[in-house]
C-alpha cells in the first residue's frame, strides 16, 4: 500500500507488524516445564523439615519465593528479571544466608554444651546421671537404626516381658511398634558385628523415660534405670537426688550454675548480646594473642601479596623485552608452580623445611630448626607463599604489559626519559589502573590464606602458656581452632572473630577501591 502526502514525496507505508508468538517452541516450553517443575520439587522437599520444626517465617519465605518465581517465568512480562533472578536466588542462598547466619551465632553462646534448648539439656543432664539400682526393669534389646547400618541414627527395639510389646527408643523417647516385624516398620536391625562395630555409641546412648533412661546392658538387653540428678521445676534447679546439691538456672549463660560458681557441662543456647565481641577486645587471656595475631595475619597479607607482585612484575618485565629469545619456554616454566596443587605443594614444602632430612638445611649445610621458633616460622611460610603466589603476579602483569602501547615507552625515550623514569611515570601507573583490583583480591585471599599456614606449621610453634594460638596463626586458623579444637567448640565466639575479619577485609577493601578509583581519574 502507498500514501500520498501534497507537496511531498511518496512514501510506503509499513505493513502492520505480525502478533508476537507467545511461549516460544515446543522445546523451549518444555525447558521451562522441566525447570519449574524442578523449582517447585526444591520447594516441597525444603517445606517439610520447616514444618516439622516449625520455622514458620522460613517457610513463608520459601512460599513467597516460590510463588514469585512462578510468577515471574509464567507471564511474558518483566523480560530483565527473568535473567537477573536465578543469580539473585543463588547470591541469597550462598552469600546473604550465610552472613546473616554467622552474624547471627556471633550473639550467642553457641558451641560444645549449649547447642539446644533448655529442656533438651534437661534431659540430657537427666539422661547421663541415669544408673542401674536393684529392681529396674529388663528388657530383651535389638539394635535397629533407620539409615546406613554403620553410619545411621541408633533406635532401641525393646520388648515388654510382661506385655510383648515392642517400642522403638531414640533421642525423643518411646514409640510403640505395631507389631513384632521391625523390618515392616521401616527399621533395620544390626547383625552381631554390625553392633560390636558401634559398641562405644551404644553404650553412650540412652532412651529418656519419666523416671529416668533406658541403656543397653550389652548388645542384647536393657534396663530402666533411675536418673541421678533430676529438674525442679519449682526452684528451676537441677537437684542431685543422692546429695541434695543443687544447680540454679542461669539463664545469662544458658547453664545450671552452683552455689560455688560450679556449672553442669550440658547448658542451652542463649543470647549473650555483644559479649563474644568484647571479651575479644577486653579479656586479657584473648586480647593480647588476638591483637598479635592480628599484625602477623596484616604482616603475612602485605608480605605475601607485595612479595609476590614484586617478583612476579620483575619477571614479567624481563621477559617483556623482544631481545629475550626463547620467551615462550621461560614463561611456561614459570607458571609451573602455578599449574600444581598447592595442597601437595604445601606438604612438601614443610618436608622440604624439615629440620633433619629437609632440602632446604642439606642444601645449604644449615642445621636450622625452621618451625621451632617464631621469627624462623614466619619467614619459611612467607618463602612458600612468595613461589606458590608468584606465577600468578606474573601472568597478570605480562597480560598487563602487553595492553600497555610500546609508543608510549619510545616516546618517553626521545623526550629524553630515562629506562627507570619512563617505567615509573608510565608504564608503573597504567599497570596499577589494571592490577590494583587484583592486588586488593589478592590481599584479601592471603588475609585468609588457611591451607597456607594449617597444612604447613598448623599455626606452630605454639607457646608453652597458650596451646590455642600459634606464631604463624592467622586469624582464620585461629578461629578455625577455637570452633573445632580439642579443647571444646565455641561457635558463637569463633563467628565473632569471622566478623572482625569481614570487617577488616571490607575496609581494607574499600579504601583500596577508592584510592583505585582516583588512579583512573588521574589517568583517563
């Protein structure tokens, strides 16, 4: 069709677009299908253990992702989020949740004893005084578990002389079985060796009654015995049913805490406000290691990351130049270090460091003890850090390099610069617009470098006054320590040293951004 316009030229008249074709082909639809179908499966299967515990505010959020999602990919509209979504999803899971969640336990007295809530730890205080006395009932015993026969979750099958009723027992008391076959019931009874395995377990484990506790007296009976120690409900005490000593709950530190300032080992989890974070400051035990540990982790940071970037810059430099014959077999040989995994590169470089059959002491005819003392220690894992972190500096800075025009190094020559004046108003400049983001990365790596000191000193050598904390600890070694050491785990505390870290890496991070901010100004 064409139109006519007075005075004008002819103009042809667009034809009228085709509708748009809605849900595309048959296979993108049954993509789409599959992966909500796979969406709305996640969120069935996350929903029951939220019901079961009755998190109620998780599971609206589930709902209301779910339903949002659904929304989202079932209507043509909003076309950018489709695509900004799933990373959303993943960035709340995997980051956000995490934060929050440690920042979370930071406030409380989480860890070895004060895990649950109270009347679990009533229970269990209960449970581990119970003991046999003359007249406690028997019981014809199975060991059953409902999982892995090795690995699984121990069940108590015990059978009634009396009545032959069979209950199942675990952590939350006795069920009655109907019936007599285990197997139909969904419980697998252990063999005789698959029992004998798992002795010291079955020993320890304990079925909570009213009066006290079911225990195993060997793999094939049990009795009821008599709690020694017993919660009063009227005093909110716990009372020794022999002496009549008694433990008061405290409900300050989640503990059952004596009149002499003695506390029962099985506590509850309770808030304790900023009381993790000021005994790290204030303590005198805590806040002298911290603080050294502290300069040592920004000691081993800056020495790693510049060390590294000084001999990794140096090398690429040298091997910048066209007069370099054979560059290409330089360069792959040293990045080989890099190529290797520095989990076994680390181990041999601690035998390497080995005070009697070491490389490093036969090399050189030394007989240095390299772990025994701190300002040795220190230097050896810097050492290891500068050739394993080294290759790395030294790709990015020849990637860097060769961004950088060779007219602007010539021009510099015949206005009259000098080889080190040219490189350290030109050249040094434009390489830090492009590796200072790198070097920040880096730094914060190295601030939490964990395989480089625990599979090489593990945090050694320790004082004799302080087993908890090392010469060459880092904070993350040091924290990693304190929630799983020997000496009993204290996640509350640890997750508060995690946030002095975090906070520590963002400000460093920061400041270094904007500094890297400015540098491009200057330069663009």
């Amino acid at each position: 069709m064409t139109a006519t316009k007075l005075g004008g030229p002819v103009t042809q008249a667009r034809p009228a677009p085709e509708p748009e074709r809605r849900g595309g082909s048959p296979a993108a639809i049954l993509l789409k299908a599959t992966l909500l179908g796979l969406a709305i499966a996640i969120a069935v299967w996350a929903a029951f253990p939220l019901i079961e515990n009755e998190k109620w505010t998780g599971l609206a959020i589930l709902v209301a992702t779910t339903a949002g999602l659904l929304y989202l990919y079932l209507t043509p509209r909003h076309i950018p989020l489709k695509y900004l979504a799933p990373g959303t999803v993943l960035l709340v899971l995997f980051q956000v949740f995490p934060v929050l969640y440690t920042a979370s336990t930071a406030f409380t007295n989480f860890g070895d004893g004060h895990r649950g809530s109270k009347q679990e730890a009533v229970v269990a205080i209960q449970t581990a005084s119970v003991t046999q006395v003359p007249g406690s009932q028997q019981y014809a015993l199975r060991i059953a578990t409902t999982g892995d026969p090795a690995t699984g979750p121990l069940v108590f099958l015990i059978t009634d002389p009396a009545t032959r009723q069979v209950s199942a027992g675990d952590a939350g008391g006795l069920t009655a079985v109907p019936g007599t076959d285990a197997a139909a019931a969904g419980y697998t009874v252990l063999t005789a060796g698959q029992a004998s395995l798992r002795s010291t377990e079955i020993t320890a484990f304990a079925v909570p009654t009213a009066g006290g506790a079911i225990r195993s007296s060997g793999l094939s009976r049990a009795y009821e015995g008599k709690a020694g120690r017993a919660y009063d409900e009227g005093c909110d005490c716990i009372r020794d049913t022999t002496t009549g000593r008694t433990w008061t709950a405290d409900e300050s530190v989640g503990a059952f805490v004596g009149a002499d300032g003695d506390r029962l080992a099985q506590g509850w989890k309770v808030a304790v406000g900023l009381g993790n974070f000021t005994r790290v400051l204030t303590d005198p035990a805590i806040a002298g290691p911290f603080l050294r540990t502290l300069v040592w982790n920004f000691a081993f940071a800056i020495a790693s990351t510049g060390g590294t970037f000084v001999l990794g810059l140096l090398l690429a430099m040298a091997l910048h130049s066209d007069r370099v014959r054979g560059r290409t077999a330089y360069r792959i040989l040293l990045v080989l270090p890099y190529a290797m995994p520095s989990f076994a590169m680390l181990l041999v470089w601690r035998d390497m460091f080995n005070t009697d059959f070491g490389l490093v002491n036969e090399l050189f005819g030394s007989d240095v003890d390299w772990f025994g003392g701190s300002t040795s220690a220190r230097l050896a894992v810097i050492l290891v850090q500068l050739w394993l972190g080294y290759p790395y500096m030294f790709l990015v800075a020849t990637g860097a390099l060769q961004a950088i025009p060779r007219e602007l190094s010539e021009a510099s020559r015949i206005d009259g610069a000098s080889a080190w004046g040219g490189f350290r108003r030109i050249v040094l400049p434009l390489l830090m617009v492009a590796l200072t983001p790198l070097l920040i990365s880096s730094f914060a790596f190295n601030f939490n470098n964990f395989n480089a000191i625990y599979l090489t000193t593990e945090g050694a050598p320790f004082p004799a006054d302080n087993p908890a904390n090392g010469a060459t600890d880092l904070l993350i070694t040091y924290t990693y320590r304190i929630a799983f050491g020997g000496g009993g785990a204290q996640y509350g505390y640890a997750a508060a040293i995690s946030i002095f870290i975090f906070l520590i890496v963002a400000v460093v991070s920061a400041i270094s951004f904007r500094r890297t901010r400015r540098l491009e100004e200057v330069h663009s």
